[in-house]
C-alpha cells in the first residue's frame, strides 16, 4: 500500500513529453512569426507610399497597409490561441 501511494504521487509529478505538444507549439510559432512578417512588410509599404507622393498614396496607404497590418495582428492572435490551447492540453 505504501509503495502504491509514493509510485502515483512521483509519476503524478512528472511532466510527460509528447511530440504532438511539440507541433503544436511549432504550428503556433510559424504562425507569429507569419503575424511578424505581414506587420513588417505594412509598415515598410507604408514608408514607401508615403515617399513616393503619388495622387493616389493616402488611399493606398490607408487601405492595403492597414489591411496588411491587422491581418497581421489577426495572425498574432491566432497564434497566441494556439499557444494557450495547447498550454490547456498539456495541463489535462
């Protein structure tokens, strides 16, 4: 009875490695680091369009940067959804 009681107690406490977390985590990652890059590029565009001076780069400054931008952070949160699911499957 004894033995029983420390054997549940030890393996209880320790943490079990899956490859499946681990792909999940690379998944979330790739991910933010898509979220990162769409945020560079609208800000690079931006720069660029606001240089040129054109008679059309307010409009495209304010709808395609913009655009890329929030897509951008729509990525990040995306990822940051899959890093707490996966903080949620690793806890049960």
């Amino acid at each position: 009875m004894e033995k029983t009681k420390v054997y549940l107690t030890e393996s209880l406490g320790k943490p079990e490695n899956n490859s499946k977390s681990n792909h999940k985590n690379i998944i979330g990652k790739i991910v933010s680091i898509i979220g990162f890059l769409l945020i560079i590029i609208s800000i690079v565009l931006s720069g660029y369009f606001i240089i040129i001076k054109t008679e059309h780069a307010f409009l495209i400054l304010v709808l395609l940067c913009s655009g890329i931008f929030l897509t951008g952070l729509f990525f990040l949160a995306i990822a940051h959804i899959i890093t707490l699911l996966q903080h949620i499957s690793n806890k049960l």
